[in-house]
C-alpha cells in the first residue's frame, strides 16, 4: 500500500516488476489510474518513464497534487506482450506521525537512517494507521471509504465510521445523488439526506447505496500519536535486529519497562502485548463490544 497526503506533490509512483522474486525488465509499460467510484484519474495508456536496465529496471510517474481523500487503482501495463497488475494508493489527509518525528524521539534506537530508512519508517506508520482503525471501527487521520449497502426508507443513513466529514458521491440504484443535498453527522456514523429519502432495499436490488465519503478525526489525538510511535518502535526493532517484544512470549523487559505479549489479537483487547497501546486503542474504540472491557 502506498499513501499519499491530500493537497502535497506531485508525487512520483514508482513501480519493480518481478518474477519468480528477481527483478526483472519488462520494456515499454503504461500507466492508467481511476477511484473506486470509477472516475478517470489518468487515462489508461499513458506512458511511464521506464528507469535503467535489466535487474534495475524501474517504471515511475508523476501523480498531481490529489485535493479529496480517495483510494486509486493504479494500472501499470506492459505493452508487449500484455501484462498488466494492479496497486492501491490511499489518499489520506494525516499521518500519525511523520519519519522525523519517530526518529527523533526515538534517536538511540532508530536514529541510524542506513538501518531504519525514510521508507522503513513510513511502511510501519502506514501499517499502524490502517490496523489501528480496524481494530477501533474509526480513523485517526481523514480517511477514504466506499460503502455499498441497502437502503432504509428513511431520512437517515448508518454508514460503517464515525467522525464523516465530507460525502463525496452517492448513488441510490443508478441514480446520482446531488452531494450538497446529503449531510454529514461530523460525530455520529449517519448521513441525512434532506432532499429525498434512501429508498428500501429491494429483492433484485439488495444493495441498492452507494456512498464514498471522508471520515476519522480531524487532527491525530495526542494518545493516540503516542501509542503509534511507541508500537513502531518495538516492531522496528523486532523485525530488524530482532530486538523488542518476542512473538512467542507471556512477558518481556528491556531497558524502557516490562511488557507482556498476547500474540494475535484474541478479541479481549490485548492486540500487541504492549499496555500503552493496547490501553490506548481500548480507550479510542468505536467497537460498542469493546469499550466496556
């Protein structure tokens, strides 16, 4: 997954393509991007700036400037013969925190950018982000979603996250729906269309909603900011030093405290092991079964 801030770049996709895990060359490659609403972002065929030779070959091209948060299909497509695969980019309005704040605050450990890179760095927040809302039914950072669900009869419309800051497109059936006639409850997981209604669900049409919008909290909570660098750091040291907290252990101390690790998440609220974060993400929960644990 690679994500990118709203309104920040150009920025440059970059693309390896690999076979049987080696590098490889694979000569003239295009490029086509659309949203998951099916809206053309860049059209298909598009070339790309084809980078070196043989095992370094790379294929890379300048994205504009994204203003909505969005998720994008990215399309790269070799000529001849036809060969084509698939990347998601996420467009998203925050990090929760960013390569420099991590490494300062965490000099002694991660301070080393040979060993810990700019890239390390950012593939673990990026991972942390979407685990961290999955696990609290909410986003920490203006966040993308797309929902296909059935229609109530009503005025109003649960939608999966909390915090929706903005509709970009509805549709009820094939119907366009007009976005400045849908409100959003910038707290609650509901939408009010004050127009008309979210026509019932029928059987030939069981899902008959679609609506892609922007939800999650307008700034990072500070908790939660800590309980990400605090969980990236362990995973970082864990992966490539094989220091921090062991897979396999009840307990485990090093120079920062005692930690306690539960493996897998176990539905209880013990997803890392780590009491800051897991007491954190417990606090934060939108999950209704989770909070009274």
């Amino acid at each position: 997954m690679t994500s990118i801030l709203v309104d920040t770049g150009p920025t440059t996709l970059t693309k390896r393509w690999y076979v049987d895990g080696t590098q490889v060359d694979k000569g003239t490659v295009t490029i086509g991007i659309v949203d998951l609403d099916g809206t053309v972002i860049v059209a298909a065929g598009t070339a790309t700036t084809r980078n070196g030779s043989g095992a370094t070959t790379t294929y890379t091209f300048s994205l504009a400037v994204q203003a909505d948060a969005n998720e994008l299909d990215v399309t790269w497509t070799r000529v001849s013969p036809v060969e084509a695969v698939v990347d998601r980019v996420h467009i998203i309005g925050g990090r929760l925190f960013t390569e420099s704040e991590l490494r300062a605050h965490y000099n002694s450990d991660l301070g080393d950018d040979t060993v810990y890179t700019d890239a390390l760095l950012a593939e673990a927040r990026d991972r942390i982000t979407v685990e961290f809302e999955d696990i609290c039914n909410v986003a920490f950072v203006p966040t993308y979603r797309r929902e296909t669900i059935p229609g109530n009869g009503g005025r109003i419309l649960e939608l999966d996250r909390p915090f929706i800051s903005q509709v970009l497109a509805a549709t009820i059936g094939t119907t366009s729906q007009t976005v400045a006639d849908i409100t959003p409850d910038s707290t609650l997981a509901w939408v009010y269309h004050t127009t008309s209604f979210w026509n019932d669900a029928t059987r030939s049409d069981p899902l008959n909603v679609t609506i892609s919008y922007v939800h999650g909290h307008p700034t990072v909570p500070p908790d939660i900011k800590r309980a990400a660098m605090v969980l990236a750091r362990m995973q970082l040291l864990k992966d490539v030093t094989g220091q921090g907290v062991p897979e396999i252990a009840s307990s485990f101390t090093d120079p920062t405290g005692q930690y306690t690790s539960f493996g897998a998440n176990d539905m209880t609220g013990r997803w890392y092991g780590i009491p800051v974060v897991d007491a954190t993400l417990r606090r934060k929960s939108m999950n209704l079964p989770l909070m009274s644990l």
